[in-house]
C-alpha cells in the first residue's frame, strides 16, 4: 500500500527509474551488497536457526530488527511468469548475471539464472572478476525467452529490492537460494514474500497425476489418495504459477488473491 499507490507495487513506473536509482546510495548498497552475499549472508542465516533453536528468547528481537532492517533494503516478491514478464518491460535495462545465492551455497559461480535490471553492471559488479567475465546485456525478448524456459524447469521467478521500494533485480530461484532457506526452510526470517495470487486446482478436471506436485517448490500441493486427486494448500502456496507447467489436463489456474 505504501509502494504502490494501491495497485500491485511492482506495477508502478518509478520503482524501476533512474531518478529513484539514483538517490540514497542505492549503486554503493549493490555493490556492498554482492560483496556481503560471497562472505556473511550464509554464515548469517545459519547462526540465526541456531540461535532459534537453543536461544529463542534472544532469537526473537534479532529476527524483528532483521526484518525491519531488510524490509527497508532488500526484499522479494514472488511472481507469476506472466508478471515476471510485465516486469522485464519496465525495466531500463536488463543484464544476465551469475547467482550470487547458488555461488555461496553450492560454490556454483557461472549459474546465471539472475537478471540485474536498471543498474550498471559494469559499475555495480566490477570490482568482483567472477562475475565481470559473465554479464550478458539483454534484449527484452532475449529476456522474456530466458524466463519463460526457467519457468518450464520449475524456477520460482521472484523480483529484488535494492534500497525498497527501486526493483533492481528479478530471480529465478529454487531451493538454493539464500532467500528460501532464510524465509521457507529455516522460518528464521522474512525476506521473500508470497505473490498476490493463489494457485487453484478444479478438481472436475484433476486426473490425480500428480506432475503438478513434482514443480511446486513449497509443498503446496497435496494428494488425496481417497478423492484420487490433488488440492492446493493455500496457507503454504506462495502463487508461483509452476504448477500449471507440470498439469497436461489445464486443471490448474492461478487467482487473485482478492477473489478468495
């Protein structure tokens, strides 16, 4: 409601202009920004599930000043791939980058499933030479054909602040991002919020195949072996859209949450 003048936040224009990049030292923040997620982050993440576990008492206001903290600098939304497309429009620019998530969890460095939008690349990831050998500058429609095939290999397409409310990144995660385990995984804090959608499944048009149930990377889909067909568990749905990639009946659809 702040960000986006009540529509969808990522919606409005001047989240993603130059103007907006330009104040409060949003491109230092970027750059301070991939240095931390090399080194800190992970280590981060993994102190604060331990400190939930044996010290909760102590856990609790880490996890408040954490989020209020991110909140204000650096949090993501999760999009359907069609607005994942609307999104790469509004970009100025749009660079294929590494992912830094998949470079400090598995030790991937050339996993380009990032786009930087709206930033220099050049400015933003120079300094650090295991990223600079791998920016890709692309076309709108070389974009929009990148995302559309990350959608058909199950990635959750979700968009990034630097400094909220200016979007200056759209992902496209799986389990190795930093930002699930924090958020999903490991519940230690929120980073990565649920889309404005809910995934619906008509269940006349449900076969009980179960694909659907293989794309969703939250556990949302469930199986009814009495009914023989499968149902969406709205309280874990992040409104992602992939389970209708793995659905060959079109008996899933995703809805506004509005409408529920």
């Amino acid at each position: 409601m702040q960000h986006g003048e009540g529509k969808k936040w990522y919606e409005v224009m001047r989240n993603y202009s130059q103007e907006l990049y330009s104040q409060n030292n949003r491109e230092k923040y970027a750059q301070e920004f991939i240095a931390n997620s090399q080194t800190s982050m992970l280590p981060m993440i993994e102190k604060m599930a331990e400190m939930k576990k044996h010290k909760p008492a102590l856990y609790r206001p880490y996890r408040s000043i954490g989020t209020r903290y991110m909140k204000r600098n650096h949090i993501g939304q999760v999009v359907p791939l069609e607005d994942a497309l609307q999104v790469l429009e509004r970009a100025q620019s749009i660079t294929r980058i590494p992912c830094v998530c998949r470079s400090a969890i598995k030790g991937v460095k050339n996993a380009r499933y990032c786009f930087a939008l709206g930033m220099d690349p050049f400015k933003v990831f120079g300094g650090f030479p295991e990223l600079k050998g791998s920016l890709e500058v692309l076309t709108l429609e070389q974009a929009k054909a990148l995302v559309a095939q990350f959608d058909q290999e199950g990635l959750v397409h979700s968009i990034w602040t630097f400094k909220t409310p200016f979007i200056g990144a759209l992902c496209n995660c799986d389990q190795d991002c930093m930002a699930y385990k924090s958020t999903v995984s490991l519940e230690v804090m929120e980073v990565m919020y649920k889309a404005e959608y809910l995934a619906h499944i008509d269940p006349a048009e449900c076969v009980g195949c179960r694909n659907c149930m293989k794309y969703c990377q939250f556990g949302a889909i469930e199986y009814s072996s009495l009914d023989q067909k499968c149902c969406v568990n709205l309280e874990k749905c992040y409104g992602c859209g992939l389970c209708r990639s793995g659905c060959k009946k079109d008996a899933v659809s995703i809805e506004a949450k509005a409408l529920f």
